[in-house]
C-alpha cells in the first residue's frame, strides 16, 4: 500500500517543503492547516482550526493516514501560554486520528530552543556545551518544545505508534507568512537597503559575527524527514537536522551582500537590531513593491526581525552535531550560501522581491 502522510502546518517552511518533497516522492499528502496551500500539485488541503478538537473531528474523521508530521507552533506572550496553546494542537490532532487506528509513524519538528531555552530566556543562563548533542539532557526550565515531545511520548504510548523528534538550526526555504523566516527578511530587509542606499548592515551580535554557526535547508529537513520515518534503526529516536556545513556570519554576510549588488557595512561592536532598523519600513516596502509590481506589499507579512533578531543576537556560538544521523546512515549534505541563494531565487521567481 502506498504511504498516506498528513503534514500538519502545511502552511509553514517546513511543512511547505515537506508536502512538496513527499508528493515528488509519489506519496499521498494532506496538507492540514487553518488556511493550506493550494500552490502543490497533488496535495489534498485539508483546513482545520488545531485548537478546536470537534472542527479537528470532522476535517479528519474520513482521512486514515499512515504517518503524520508535525511542524506547527503559535507564539504567544509568555512561555506558560506557548506550553498550554502549543501542547494542545499536538494533543488534539493526535486525539482526532487516535480512533482510526491507522497511524503507524509520528514525526514532530521542533529546534534548538530543546538545547538554547524558551525564548523568554533564550541562550541565557546554564546552557550545555556545543556541539549540541540529542544526548544531552532538558534544560531545567518550562519549554513548550519539551511539552509537545510530552504529548508525542503519551500518544506513542496509547496507540503503539513510532515517533521521531527532529531539531533542526534556523530554517531556510520558502513560505511566505511565517513567523520564523530568517531567508526572506534579510530578502526583503536588502532590497531595502539596495533601494534606499541604506547601509547592509549585520544585526547581530560580535559572538554570531566572530564566532561559528550552521544552520538547516526546509529541502534537507523534508529528505531527514522521509528518511527517519522509513528507516527501522531511526524509530524512537531524536535527532538534531543541519545542512552539514559552518560559517561564520562575517563571511556569510559579504556572500549575501554579493548576492544583491551590495556592498556588506564594517561591523561596529554591537549591530543595531532589525526591529529597530525595520520599524519604519513599512511604507517603503509598499513603494518598492509597487515600483516594482511586486506580489506583496505588506511588509509585516512577508518579514519575522524578532525571530531574526534572537538568532542573530545570541551570545554564544552554537553549533550542532549530526552524528547520530551519520551513523544510522542520512549523509545529506547541502551548503548554506546556496540555500540562501536559491531561496533568493526562488523569491525573485515568485515576485516576492524584484
């Protein structure tokens, strides 16, 4: 029988590329989200609001899919809300498949906030020494990723599924609308700069600019995906997922700067945030995507600077290992710089940015 895949947050980096990656791989896809994609051939959308069991119910109570992804989040003020809102869509949607009994194999993405901390303490405090490594135990601090794992472990445990946990660094790849989108605000955020003559100036802190980093491809997270759910030795495992590679920002920088005809800014001794350099943009992005006849003109759909400020911010290096992954036998590898570049590409193509 062919495999059946329910991606949930078909809307998301991750999900987007998942959906695509399986249906290429002649899968049966169901996309599940409040408002799925209707851009991937072949993918059945499927709209369901995951804090609604009964809407959850009745959007699902006709589909038997053999495995289910997970990659769904709603960010809220504090941690407590992210662990309460957040552990009830995985509850819910593996609540409403429990009664058909058709699910073999649960995959959950979740990321290095397992290892850095909730964003309300994000990279502070006592944290464990890079590389990071699935070996290394819970930090000692409420995380809603940790919450989500929990709901996983006891749905496992109640309807004799496999599962895998996946962790991968900051996601490049193409969605528009997301929350965490690193590629397309610096996208948009040079554009900006290219247009105005503005400076392209690094956000971050001198510890990202100085020090080591990786990061994850959504294209190789969709192939570690596929892989970890029809591999054996992969069951019941967690693995951190990155592209293979690391750079530090003070070159990737000019190779991005390179990208858009830019000349990259010396960096001063702390950056100036993106929040900050981005606040008053909005009116400019309008302009330029009307000079330019662009697909969107609303900057605050298209742009996460909070998210890109956390990462490029923190003030520790971070490195991750993928050793475990290497041994049972996934040896993708995809460079970073051209993750970015055919991201940019792929947005271009898209007439997201000119």
């Amino acid at each position: 029988m062919a495999k059946s895949a329910l991606v949930v947050g078909a809307s998301g980096i991750v999900g987007n590329n998942l959906g695509q990656h399986l249906r290429n791989q002649g899968w049966q896809v169901y996309g599940l989200a409040r408002r799925p994609p209707g851009d991937i051939a072949g993918m059945v959308a499927v709209a369901a609001d995951l804090l609604d069991p009964a809407s959850l119910r009745a959007a699902l109570q006709d589909l038997r899919p053999t495995h289910v992804f997970i990659s769904a989040w709603l960010r809220q003020n504090t941690e407590a809300e992210n662990i309460r809102i957040n552990s009830a869509m995985v509850r819910n949607v593996l609540g409403a498949l429990s009664v058909t009994g058709s699910v073999e194999y649960v995959a959950l993405v979740t990321g290095l906030k397992h290892y850095l901390g909730p964003f309300e303490a994000y990279g502070k405090g006592a944290l464990p020494p890079t590389p990071f490594r699935e070996d290394q135990p819970r930090l000692d601090v409420e995380n809603f990723y940790y919450a989500q794992e929990d709901e996983v472990f006891a749905a496992a445990k109640r309807d004799g599924f496999g599962w895998s946990i996946h962790r991968p660094h900051t996601i490049i790849g193409y969605a528009i609308g997301n929350a965490m989108n690193m590629g397309a605000t610096l996208a948009v955020y040079a554009t900006i700069c290219r247009e105005t003559g503005r400076p392209f100036l690094f956000p971050g802190s001198a510890t990202q600019w100085n020090g080591l980093t990786d990061m994850t491809d959504a294209r190789l997270l969709a192939r570690h995906l596929e892989w970890a759910a029809s591999t054996d030795s992969a069951r019941n495992q967690a693995f951190n997922v990155v592209n293979g590679d690391i750079f530090r920002w003070s070159w990737m920088w000019t190779r991005l700067a390179d990208w858009f005809g830019l000349q990259p800014a010396r960096f001063p001794s702390k950056g100036i945030p993106l929040q900050r350099q981005m606040a008053d943009d909005g009116a400019i992005w309008t302009d330029i995507a009307r000079k330019y006849r662009l697909a969107e003109q609303d900057l605050n759909v298209l742009t996460s600077a909070w998210h890109t400020d956390a990462d490029l911010g923190r003030p520790i290096e971070v490195v991750t290992d993928m050793s475990k992954s290497r041994k049972l036998g996934f040896l993708d590898y995809q460079a970073t710089d051209e993750s970015f570049f055919d991201l940019f590409s792929r947005l271009r193509e898209m007439r997201i940015i000119p």
